[in-house]
C-alpha cells in the first residue's frame, strides 16, 4: 500500500492508502475519494483546476514535465511546490508525501 497525505481547502488533512500498481493518476484518486476538485480537462494537463501543492516528501516525485511547467506558469497562485494531479503517477515515490489542493472546486 501507497500512503500520503491530502489537506482539503480547509485545513484538514486525511491519511490515504491507495494499492500499489492501480495505475490511476492523484487527480483520479481525490476524485475517487470524494474531494472536491473540477479536473475540466480530464487529465490533459491543460486547465490547472487539479492544483495541488506538495507540503512534504516531494522530494523522490517525478520531475516537472514541460506542458505541466506551462500550465503552473499561468497560474498567479502557484509556487515551487506546484503540480498538477493529474500529472502524478499514483506510485511508490508518493510514499509519505503529504499535498494541499488548491484547485477549483465545482
């Protein structure tokens, strides 16, 4: 099992416990698991409504891809920690990381 953290808009932070190997991208767990998170473009890395901002243990994260680079680069709200969630491959490198999100609700 994958373990990493998600705080809501609000504050509050929920443990989460995702299978290894379920081949699923963050943006398509938060949705699983009932966050509220727009995701407009479905995973296209084109509109940034899955923004979510890595709080700790980035560290071992993919890197930024370049069309995830231009979309954060858009953003006024985004910071260094940015990244888009439907750019993260839920997987071991997520283990003990904790994300805020920061996109748009609908």
């Amino acid at each position: 099992m994958i373990q990493f953290v998600v705080e809501d808009r609000t504050g509050i932070q929920q443990a989460l416990e995702i299978p290894e190997g379920i081949g699923l991208n963050l943006m398509e767990v938060l949705k699983a698991s009932e966050y509220n998170i727009l995701a407009t473009c479905g995973g296209m890395a084109l509109c940034a409504t899955c923004h979510v901002e890595v709080l700790e243990g980035g560290d071992a994260l993919p890197a930024v891809n370049d069309a995830e680079l231009d979309i954060l680069d858009t953003l006024p709200t985004a910071t260094a920690c940015s990244r888009l969630a439907c750019q993260l491959r839920v997987d071991e490198t997520m283990e003990g990381t904790t994300f805020r999100i920061l996109g748009e609700e609908h």
